[in-house]
C-alpha cells in the first residue's frame, strides 16, 4: 500500500474556516493532554494537597514502590491482562478464521452472540458472571477474572481479524494447499501472517481493556486477585493521594513507550 | 496423463460441470476455451481438488486422484490473481512448495535459483511481492509452480490482468517455456486469439460439457458446431437447404435463392437442412472471374479499414449478406470500393457443415 498519497491542503479561500478549525483543533489537545501534564507535574510536589506546589521530590514515587497491596495488585494486573490477552487472540483468530472459512447453519447467531459482550453493560456482565461462577461452585479468583475478561476482550480480536479476512484473496489459502501445505500448514504460515496487524491491533486493545477493567473484576476476583485498578479505586475512595499521580505517570510514560515501540516494530516489518 | 472420465460437478441445483470426459497427454498444451460461466474454472479446479466431483472420475497418470485434498495431488496452479504471499520474498514464494514438501534445504536452494533464472528475475528474488510490476508478479506465479515440477501444471486465465502487448509476449514465453521443459499444461482461457497462438489442442467447453476438441488448426477450419464456428474466429453462419446430392457433392440453397455446392462426406444422408460456416477470409474476392467450385457476384455495400485487413460487407445478387477480410497486400493490389460490383469465389472446403438434420 502506498504510504502517502499526496493530499490538497485546504483552499486557501477557506481562511476563516481554517483559522477556527485550527484553534478548534488546539482546544481539544489542551483538553485532553492539560490535565495528563498537571498530573505529572503534581506528581514530583513534596505538598499532600494537588493545588499549591510546594517543592521538588521523588518522595511519593518513592512511597509507591514500597507500598505492597498497589506493588502486588499491579503484578496481578499484568498477569491477568497478558494471559488475557494470549487467550483472547486464540480465540478471537480461531474464531475469526473458523467463521470466515467454513459455512455453518448457525453463522449469523455465532455473529451476533459474539457481538454482544462488547456492548453489554459491564455491571450485567459482572453480576451474571458471578451468578454463573456461583451455580458452577467455582472459587473466585485469577481463573474468574480471566475467564470475565476473555469473554469481552475477544470479540475485539474476532472482529479486527474478521475485518482484514474479508479483504484478503481467498486464492492464498489455496495456493498454499496447492503447494503441499496441509490446511493448518496454510493457516500458520500463510493466513497468520496475513492477519498479522489486525491481529497485533486486536491484541493492544484486549489488553488495555483487561488492564483497566474495573467492574467486571470487581465481580468476579477474590481478595488474592485485587487488580490495579480495584486498588486505586480503594486508594482514591479514601481521598486524593499524590501517590496516584506518579503511578499514573509510571503508566503514562509506559504507554507513549509501548507505541513508539510498536510503531517502530511495525516499519521494521514494512520494510 | 489426465483422465477425466465422466466428471459432474453440481452447485445447487446448477451443474457446472456435466458429464465430461477428455484426455490430456503428457508434454500437451491444452487450451479449455470458452465464454465466461461455462465451467472452466471449476474443471481447473476439480483438477487441482480445490472441488470434488459429484459423479466420474479423475485419473492422473492412472492413479484415481478424484477425492484427493489439493496437497496430496502432484499439479500445481498458476492462479488468475496470482495470489503470492505478501509477506514473503520472491525467493521464499518459489520455495515455499519446496519446504512444505521437505526437499533438504540446498537442494530447494538450488532449484529455486534455478527456476527464478528461467523466468529471469535473479535480481528480483530479495523484493517483496508488492515492489515487482504486474509481468513480473506473474512469473513468481509461475516459478512457484513450476519449481514443484508438477505432472501438470494448470493455468486459470494468468494472463487476463496484463495489458495488451506485455500479454503476447507472455504468451509466446509461456509456450517457449512449455515446450523446452516438456511440461504438460492445462490452461483456460476465454480469449480464442490466445488459444489459437498457444495451444496445441484446445477444448471448447460450453455449459459444462465440451463442444470440440480437437488441434488449434482443425478447432479453427472444421468446426463442427454452430458454436464452436461462432466462438472462435469470425464466421458467415448460413441456414441452407439440400437440394440435391452428386457424388461427392451436393447442391444446397440459401433462403435468398443463392445455390452452393458442398462436399457431401459430412452431410449425412437424408438431410434436408444444415447450418454451413464460411469464415470471412475464405472468400476470395475479384473484378475478375474466378476458378472456384463456387462462384457468385455480389455488391460491396461498407468497407472498414482495419490496418492489415480490410472488412467487407457483401450482399449477394440474392439477398444473402456476408463479410469478408482481404489483406491488405500492397497499394498496388487491386482497390475495392463501396459500391463496386465484385465476384465472390469459395472452395469446396471452405463451406464447413457445422450441423444438419
Ligand atoms: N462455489 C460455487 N457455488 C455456486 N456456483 C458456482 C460456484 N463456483 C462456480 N459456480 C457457478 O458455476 C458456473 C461456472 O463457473 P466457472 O467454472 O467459474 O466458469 P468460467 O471459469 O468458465 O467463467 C458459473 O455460473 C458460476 O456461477
Ligand atoms: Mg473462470
């Protein structure tokens, strides 16, 4: 695909226009990145209070590192979120490549049911979870929360593949058999790789639903299997704690990280 | 090498292929020509076991491949969109029948090179498949399969997205290649131009069964159906009556009143009506009188130029309308003009039967 069609800037006629789009533009990045900056900034003021800076310090960061329930509801965290993650894109492609390659009676339904965890209120999704895990007499914990989060973090996988299958040649799959590949021979060397961005795409989305998960987790976690955000919600019931902020920042840098990573990764893979 | 013994292939209740039978020899070019919808595609691909048919069977080099999975067959496919891998290099798209059938890593190594060598794109092997142009792309198709050294190797319509000119000298590759590997191909086509130049044999298909098989020459001067004179090349189509047998003759009559002779070989006894294909450039025109078994005047009434050729619109002294082609030999031949009364001479195997009852 061509990287950059040369696009027409807008007529130059249009200058009032122009000028309230620009500043229309500019308003909305300072609504949404203002607030980010405070909290970063808040984040190294030695005062308790968000409002009057007071002076430098690492103090709460280091605070932060040192408390264990946010320390280990963090590392939680992570783990639900990756296994999460590794199961949604199993499901999510099999799913995906299952529905697209083969016919069945029942396509539309699957489709449909499919859809509706993505949409479904997640205090529903919580409360009927939990009465399922109840009637089935499983103990709460890392498994439920996994299985909560699977079940609506995989329609994002499912869909994004489902978008880029309808796209790709149905020829490559049978160019592969032709060649002696058998079926999963095809699907792993050929359609996979095909499927490569969405499936990378359907990924960061499962995972940062799962890493910020709230109400869902909240059903279906025993006291072992606090997540992160369970943690800070707790933290922050009890008021505004500075602490919040650098871990906020901690995630903030992190994020910036992960996409310039995989925005590098993603040219390494052009070329 | 390919038997194809009975086959039927039904969608629904739409048979796309019905009750086939054909033969394809070791080391033959053999074209399926026919319009779009007839079933080409689907012969191709019960071939190559992408389809499975519902009745007959397929032989390949006498082993019953009928209901065997793509991956167990040794034919390969050159396929209408190419479809090469996107994420592979040229070089991994020509390996990659190679790998998946085990060959040891040098000697697929060598093969690969080999086979980039003979549709010279050496240089290219490193490139994606999207940096290669159109001809380009369409000779990894056709090193990927050819690498595999297929019994067979089948070609949907691979030349169908170049442009014009790239095509014919694809085409003359293609056969060049054919013939100096000694490789058997099964190719489709709709375009009769590109059979005619390519094929040794070619088979008309027409709604799933074949009308005519038979080598490019003949298909071109005998053919023996209203179709298959119609589809191939252009072609006077004239409704006759048989007035009267002489031997190896007979005499026939067009509604008109224009009267023909005709060899009788082909003409079974007892008819009473045929349908004879006269193609446009069979007619030999003149001011002058010729010495032809079949001879009869007629008016020019259009000429187009056509460069090498020039297409004439006759109507006999009867009534009947024909076209004809003359070459366009030299400026000093013979000029014909609208208007101009001209004689029209046909030999005797000119008039082809193509059907009588
Ligand atoms: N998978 C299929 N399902 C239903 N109908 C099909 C299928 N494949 C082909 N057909 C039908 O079979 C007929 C022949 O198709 P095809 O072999 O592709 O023709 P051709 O290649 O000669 O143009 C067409 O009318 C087409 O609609
Ligand atoms: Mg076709």
């Amino acid at each position: 695909m061509p990287a950059s069609l040369s696009r027409p800037s807008i007529p130059s006629g249009l200058k009032l226009l122009n000028w309230f789009l620009s500043g229309w533009t500019a308003l909305v990045f300072i609504f949404l990145y203002v607030p980010i900056l405070v909290l970063v900034v808040y984040s190294f003021n030695s005062s308790r209070l968000n409002i009057v800076w007071e002076s430098f310090t690492f103090d709460w960061y280091a605070r932060l590192l040192n408390d264990g329930p946010l320390i280990r509801a963090a590392k939680n965290s992570l783990v639900i979120a990756t296994v999460t993650t590794v199961l949604s894109v199993i499901l999510g492609t099999g799913g995906a490549w299952l529905l697209h390659r083969y016919r069945y009676r029942a396509a539309r339904g699957i489709q449909t049911l499919v859809a509706i965890p993505m949409v479904m209120p997640e205090i529903l999704m919580g409360i009927s979870l939990l009465i399922l895990f109840a009637t089935a007499g499983m103990n709460l914990g890392f498994t439920t929360v996994i299985i909560g989060h699977v079940t609506f973090c995989f329609p994002f996988v499912l869909v994004a593949v489902q978008a880029r299958l309808q796209g790709l040649d149905p020829a490559l799959e049978e160019a592969a058999l032709d060649l002696g590949a058998t079926p999963l021979q095809a699907f792993w060397r050929v359609i996979v790789p095909c499927l490569q961005p969405a499936i990378v795409a359907g990924a960061l989305m499962a995972f940062t639903l799962s890493m910020d998960e709230l109400i869902v987790t909240f059903f279906t976690r025993s006291a072992a299997a606090t997540t992160l955000p369970i943690q800070v919600y707790g933290l922050a019931r009890v008021g505004l704690n500075p602490m919040l902020n650098a871990l906020s920042a901690i995630f903030i840098v992190a994020t910036v990280a992960f996409v310039l990573f995989s925005d590098y990764l993603q040219k390494l893979g052009r070329r | 090498m390919i038997e194809i013994r009975g086959v039927t292939k039904r969608f629904g209740s739409f048979t796309a292929v019905d009750n086939l039978s054909l033969s394809v020899r070791a080391g033959e070019f053999l074209t399926l020509l026919g319009p779009s919808g007839c079933g080409k595609t689907t012969l191709l691909r019960l071939l190559a076991g992408f389809e499975m048919p519902d009745e007959g069977v397929i032989l390949l080099d006498g082993q019953d491949v009928s209901h065997l999975p793509p991956y167990r067959r040794s034919v390969n496919q050159v396929f209408q969109s190419y479809a090469l891998f996107p994420h592979l290099s040229v070089r991994d798209n020509v390996g990659f029948g190679l790998r998946m059938q085990n060959v040891p890593a040098p000697e697929a190594a060598a093969r690969v090179a080999e086979a980039l060598e003979m549709v010279s794109l050496r240089e290219q092997a490193d490139r994606l498949p999207h940096q290669l142009s159109g001809g380009q792309r369409q000779r990894v198709a056709l090193a990927r399969a050819i690498v595999c050294r297929p019994k067979v190797l089948l070609l949907d319509e691979p030349l169908s997205a170049l442009d014009a000119k790239l095509r014919h000298n694809m085409q003359l590759e293609l056969k060049h290649l054919q013939r100096r590997l000694g490789l058997t191909f099964v190719f489709v086509t709709h375009d009769q131009e590109e059979a005619l130049t390519m094929s040794d044999r070619i088979a008309i298909i027409h709604r799933g069964r074949i009308e005519q098989l038979g080598a490019a020459g003949e298909i071109y001067h005998r053919p023996r159906t209203p179709f298959a004179a119609d589809f191939i090349g252009q072609a006077n189509l004239l409704q006759v009556a048989v007035v009267g047998r002489n031997g190896t003759t007979a005499r026939v009559r067009v509604g008109g009143g224009l009267e023909l002779t005709v060899a009788s070989a082909e003409l079974p006894a007892g008819a009473r009506t045929a349908l004879v294909s006269i193609r446009p450039e069979k007619i030999c025109i003149s001011k002058q009188r010729l010495d032809t078994e079949n001879l009869f005047e007629a008016t020019i009434e259009e000429e187009i130029f056509q460069g090498a050729t020039d297409q004439l619109r006759l109507v006999t002294t009867q009534g009947t309308r024909l076209h004809a082609l003359v070459a366009n030999e030299s400026a000093m031949q013979e000029a014909f003009h609208e208007g101009d009364r001209v004689y029209c001479g046909l030999h005797l195997d000119d008039l082809v039967i193509v059907q009588a009852e």
